[in-house]
C-alpha cells in the first residue's frame, strides 16, 4: 500500500473538534421544498397539526426553512461522543487495486453497535421524546438498522420502543430483529394484523411482503391511538437530514484539516438520511455560490424514485394515512420485488433532496444490485470492511468514477459514504454467493399503474 507522507489512513477529528450545531441546508435553498400537506384538506400542515404524531420540538424542526444552525443539546453531544468523531478513510488499498489515479476516501459510520449512521438521529428523536415527558416512540424499519438504532436509543433514555418490520426483512434478518429485542423493543412483522391500516393493506395484497410504506401507516396509526406515545422516523424527514448533517460536517472538518478539496461527493439514496447528511455542507456552499462540487445519488434499479419516479405530490405511506409531501416517487403504492435484497426500498425520497434535484445541484444513478454485491465483496476484499449492502451502492459508483478516471488520467478525489456494516445481511450474501440473486427492474407499465394512484391535486 503506496501511502501518502502527509496524509493518513484514518483521519480522526478530537472531541473539541465536533460539530456543536447542525446545518439546515434549507436556509441556504433559493428554491425551498414544498410544505406537507393535509390529505383531507390539502391545505399546508402547520405545528398544530403534526404535533399529536410528532414531538413537539421535532416538529419545530421539521417546518424551520430559515435557521441555518441549531445547536445540539449537550446530552446528545455526550452520547455521540461514544462512538463519534466517526472516522474519515483514505481508501489506499482500493486505489492500489484499481490502479487508479483518483484519491476516494469514505467516511465511516459503522463504529457503533447498531452498525450505520441511524443512531445520529435516533438518539437525538429519543431525546425530545424524553424531553416531552413522554412513555415511548413506534417506528417502521426495513432492513433494521433504524428500528435497531432507535432501541438502542430508547434503552440508554428508557423509553418504551415499538417497531414494526418490513415482513420480509424480519423472517431474512432475524439477528438485527434479536438485537432489537435485546435492547428492549417490541418487533413486529408489518403488515400485520394488530392495526386497521395493516388488516387494511392484508386484505388488499394477501400474502404481501411489506415495504416502508405499509410499515409507516401502522407505525403511525400505534401512536395516534396512545397519547403517550409519538411517531419517529429514520428517514426521508427533513428532521433526520437536519441530525445526519453532523456526518458531512465531521467529513469537511477532516477535509479542511489536510487541505483536501473532493471533486465528487456520493451516497447511496432510499428515503436520504445518509446522502442529505454527508452532503449538506458541501451542498450549502454550492448554493452559495462558494465552491463547486460533483454530487451523485446512488439508489437501486429495483426502487428507482429519483430516476424514474415523478416529482409530485403523495402519500409518505402505503396506507395514506401520513400527510401529503411534495417528492420525487414511485407511487406509496409501490412495493419493491421480494428479490430486492439490497435494502433503500422506500418509494420516495426527502422532499429536500427532490428539490435539489429538480432544481440541477444534483445528479442520480440507479445501479443493479447483482453490480452493487460485486462491489461489496471487491470492497470488502481490499479494504477489509464488510459494508451494508445500502452503503455498496455508493461503492459501486465509486469504482466506476475511479476506474473512469483511470481511463482518462484525471486524479479527482472521490468522497463517499460508507453508512454502516454488513454482518447482518449475510443472507444476502448468501444468495449472491450462490448465485440465486437476480437483478429486478420494474416495467414501465407497473409503474404507471402506481402513479395512477398519486393524489390528484391542482
């Protein structure tokens, strides 16, 4: 491994170098994304009316287009300080065998025991629960990394923690469904019959393997009915983007600290916690027209919003039960194949990213998830972490920009986000391994069959 004298391999900040505020991108957005919506009414949503479903703060939050920093409570600053500053990595052994010009670093968010960045957020949502005085949070997850994050966030503020679980995840990943429960979560395999949204979505598609969307409308409805309780979200919130833009701020300072300028930023995109986080500084100097910078979404061709969706209006749920939100989707009544092993199924993407995107500060690419494992196993081979299979689409991208720049001798420098570990989708391995893993695109005619379900506003 040829190592460069000034750099490191692992660049680490110290813990007064941590970020003590949180960036809202939104501040520095011309164009600002569009406000939720009530279903009924359609009129824009205001605290009163997300505040029986959301903590009262998270709400503040949600709707503020205007404050660019706001502070981290020092409580979740203590708790970060377990397992953050998170490292940023010089992917020496990956340039090596690539025999690419390019410089790619990763930054690393699978240094804690929930295995990916979620626990940003979910610490920070457990807290304003806690805060409001309240007994628990429901919450939906798909592959589990969230539901996990979020029990173990619970556990540390005790508070009660109720998830429900994409069907086909919870009977494919039984051990993140464990750890859960070990942290003291109740888990659910969702749709279920525990709630009229999932006896509802049971009735309609019998034998149906679930997606986020399914899981959300019952997450939602649990909390609806018990004052005691609110809804948390892992994702696709401007909320969550607000707590992940503390992984973009670590990267910059650790860019800063070297004097290191990356040319291409790029994450892997299913509800876009993980992208909004690590590009949100980097995407407020672009908007400010300070510096210029190469931004791509990675999602799969097997739940493709960005590429293939519709930049509209629709339900954030299966069971359009949550508001109305202006994003680029697949339609809430899209269910991604079961063959999907990949996880980032949800069936749109934050309303923040759809504007950016709509607006050209952004591009995004959808890649086969057969491509995407062969780039996990490559990545796990010369770098030595096994990564999550969401986080190896941002590792496929990333060969591919690197290996174009081998072709043309340009030595850009490639940042991308390495969200978190992959010990618990092993059987997703399994079946790459094996050869029983086949690539799933939708037809067009599928997709025109859910968007033919988007609400019909003006």
């Amino acid at each position: 491994m040829k190592q460069e004298t000034n750099i490191p391999y692992k660049i680490y900040l110290s813990e007064n170098e941590m970020p003590r505020n949180w960036y809202n991108v939104r501040a520095d957005m011309k164009e600002k994304p569009a406000p939720l919506l009530d279903p009924t009414t359609g009129a824009p949503m205001g605290f009163d009316d997300l505040k029986a479903v959301f903590c009262d703060e998270l709400v503040r939050q949600e709707l503020d287009n205007d404050t660019r920093e706001i502070p981290i409570p020092q409580a979740i600053r203590d708790f970060y300080k377990m397992y953050r500053p998170s490292p940023l990595v010089r992917a020496y052994c990956l340039e090596e065998a690539l025999q690419t010009p390019a410089k790619i670093y990763y930054k690393f968010e699978g240094n804690n025991t929930s295995g990916s960045h979620k626990l940003n957020s979910a610490i920070a949502q457990a807290y304003y629960a806690k805060q409001q005085g309240l007994t628990g949070v429901t919450t939906e997850t798909g592959a589990g990394q969230w539901g996990t994050a979020l029990s173990m966030a619970c556990a540390y503020l005790g508070l009660d923690c109720k998830v429900y679980m994409v069907k086909c995840s919870y009977e494919q990943k039984p051990f993140r469904r464990e750890v859960m429960r070990t942290y003291g979560a109740s888990v659910t395999p969702s749709p279920s019959m525990d709630t009229v949204v999932g006896r509802k979505i049971l009735a309609e598609h019998p034998g149906t393997a679930g997606s986020l969307g399914c899981a959300i409308s019952e997450a939602v409805e649990a909390a609806s009915s018990d004052p005691g309780y609110r809804y948390v979200l892992g994702s696709v919130l401007n909320q969550v983007m607000l707590h992940q833009s503390i992984i973009g701020l670590e990267a910059k300072a650790a860019l800063d600290k070297y004097g290191i300028t990356p040319d291409i930023i790029i994450g892997c995109a299913g509800g876009g916690s993980n992208l909004g986080g690590l590009i949100a500084p980097f995407m407020g100097e672009k908007l400010r027209g300070e510096r210029d910078y190469r931004i791509i979404a990675v999602e799969p061709a097997s739940c493709p919003s960005f590429t293939r969706g519709r930049f509209a209006y629709d339900f954030c749920d299966t069971g359009m039960v949550c508001p109305l939100a202006k994003m680029y989707t697949l339609g809430s009544s899209f269910i991604p194949s079961t063959s999907h092993s990949g996880g980032l199924r949800y069936h749109g993407m934050n309303s923040v990213l759809s504007q950016l995107y709509h607006d050209g500060y952004m591009e995004a690419i959808s890649v086969e998830q057969t491509k995407v494992f062969e780039a996990a196993e490559y990545f796990a081979r010369t770098e030595g972490i096994l990564p999550a299979p969401e986080s190896s689409h941002a590792i496929r991208a990333a060969i591919d920009e690197a290996m174009h720049c081998k072709e043309t001798g340009e030595g850009k420098t490639i940042v991308f986000g390495l969200t978190g570990t992959g010990y618990f989708d092993m059987a997703a391995y399994e079946k790459f391994h094996n050869g029983e893993m086949h690539d799933f695109i939708p037809s067009d005619e599928e997709l025109e069959k859910s968007f033919a379900r988007l609400p019909n506003l003006p």
